[in-house]
C-alpha cells in the first residue's frame, strides 16, 4: 500500500512514528508538505501537483493539518478524497474539530458531557454571560486559540468582564465556560482509533497553571479509564466524526466532561505515556479500510 502522511515537518515525533510503523508494515510512505500542494480542478478529474509534478497511486492520506493552516490543510484533504484516496482523518470531521463552538454544538447535541459554555457576538449583557456558567471562577477562550494559548482564568467577576469586554473591543471571539475546581488543574487525554480507546493519559498543569498541556510544562501518567470516561470519550469522536482522535476531557462531579475533539493529537505524550504502539493502531485502521 501506497501511504502519504500530511506533515509539513517530517522530522516531527509523530510524522517519524508514523512513517516507521508503515515502513515495519511493508508499505511505502512519503511526507507530504501540504501547503506546497496546487490543487487543480476540472470537470471529473481532480489532480495534484506536488514537487515538479502530479501525484498519483496514492492509497490513504495521513492528515497531520496544524491549525493555523486548517483552511488549505483541508483543501488538500478534500481534494485527495475526491481522487478516490482514503482519509484517516475526513476532511469535514476536521473542519468540524476546529471550529470550537461547532464542535461543542454537535457533541452537545450528541447527548455528550460539556462544562457549561456561552458564546456570543460581542454582547453587552456582560454580567449574564458570567453567571450563566456559574459565576467566577470561570474560564475564557479564544475560539482560535490552540495548545493553552488564547485560555484565560477570570478568578473573580471584575476580572472576567474585563477580559471579555477586552476582548470584545479586539473582536476576538471568544466563549466562556464553567470552571470545574474539582478537576485539580488535571484532564484526561483519550486516544480514538476507530471507534476504540488506544491509550489514556491523565495530565497534571505544574504547580500554579490551571491548564495541563504538555506544550505548557505539564506532566502526563498513564490511567485506567472508567466505563463511563471510556463510553464519552468514543462518542464524542464519533460525534465530530473522527476515526482518528484525542479526546480531552474533565473529571467532575456530575461525570465526565469534554472539552475538545483534537484530529490531529499528537501521539509523542501518549505513547511516552502509556508505552503503546498508537502509530502502530493508525497504520492497521488504514489497512482495515482500504
């Protein structure tokens, strides 16, 4: 089989995985830069063109689309699938990721757990949005943001209709959520290869930091997931539609809480984590569906 990985670094830790768990498989990889893609459309047949020239007998995409290029990252997947390629990742499961508000829209609808969440379009009933999820503490997004960046901690209400209407002046949009004090500065990563849990970490923020990102020098270990935390997590990759996913969730007092679907996690924590093969799982759920 003919796989090409989607990564705009191949020296990255999970681009290197990926390529020698489809190497240890006998399948032939190469590293695509997705941004230097030129999409070509004509009546029934869409074509790329790639480094001098067009590509062709390629049996899956791996997409690992950052999100500040999801836009082209995409256009890129979208076009490999209407060539007939199969996509670990379909190209609306991750626009749907990536757009936070939507994501939230559809697990909500799905009947997943979520923290209490408002967003609004630069609404000055500032006060209402505050104690709609539940007053101060709370917590402040950027709908952009990425890896803890754009998450802000309003710790009183002073403090929170400052940040929001701050934001606001910028037009940045952004959504407010409830803090779950509970949770410890802690959350759960699930990883999802189709439709089953392939490792779960727990991650710790170091002392001070409520967010628990490992970019953000928080530290993971290995959990045992309850049914329930294992039934979420699967839902709500199935929700936003993802065969491939990392799941970030809470541990609260009514149950677990999502709060986002990553399309493209990372696998260097989890695998250091957990010690599993995930790379592994992803090749073998390609070699399932092609």
């Amino acid at each position: 089989m003919k796989i090409a990985i989607l990564s705009r670094n191949a020296n990255l830790y999970s681009t290197r995985r990926l390529v020698e768990a489809a190497e240890k498989r006998k399948h032939e990889v190469l590293v695509i830069d997705h941004l230097k893609c030129i999409i070509e459309l004509e009546k029934k047949k869409p074509r790329i063109f790639y480094n001098g020239t067009y590509i062709e007998d390629i049996d899956a995409i791996i997409p690992r689309i950052g999100a500040s290029v999801t836009f082209y990252g995409t256009a890129v997947v979208r076009q490999f699938e209407m060539m007939g390629v199969f996509s670990s990742v379909k190209s609306q499961s991750l626009v749907n990721s990536r757009d936070k508000l939507r994501s939230l829209q559809i697990m909500a609808r799905a009947g997943v757990g979520l923290p209490k969440t408002v967003f609004t379009n630069y609404a000055k009933d500032v006060n209402h949005i505050i104690d709609s999820v539940g007053g101060a503490p709370l917590i402040i997004k950027l709908l952009e943001g990425t890896q803890g960046l754009g998450v802000v901690l309003a710790e009183t209400k002073n403090a929170a209709s400052s940040v929001i209407e701050a934001f606001n002046g910028l037009k940045a949009r952004v959504i407010a959520q409830e803090f779950v004090k509970e949770a410890g500065g802690a959350d759960i990563r699930v990883f999802i290869v189709d439709g089953h849990v392939v490792g779960a970490m727990k991650r710790q923020g170091k002392k001070g930091e409520f967010r628990s990102n490992l970019h953000r020098g928080g530290s993971a270990e290995v959990i045992e997931l309850s049914d329930e935390e294992e039934l979420t997590a699967i839902k709500a990759a199935k929700a936003i539609g993802l065969g491939v996913a990392g799941v970030d969730m809470l541990q609260s007092d009514k149950g677990p809480l999502v709060l986002e679907v990553n399309s493209s996690p990372g696998l260097e924590g989890i695998e250091i984590a957990t010690k599993n093969d995930i790379a592994r799982q992803i090749i073998k759920y390609i070699e399932r569906n092609v």
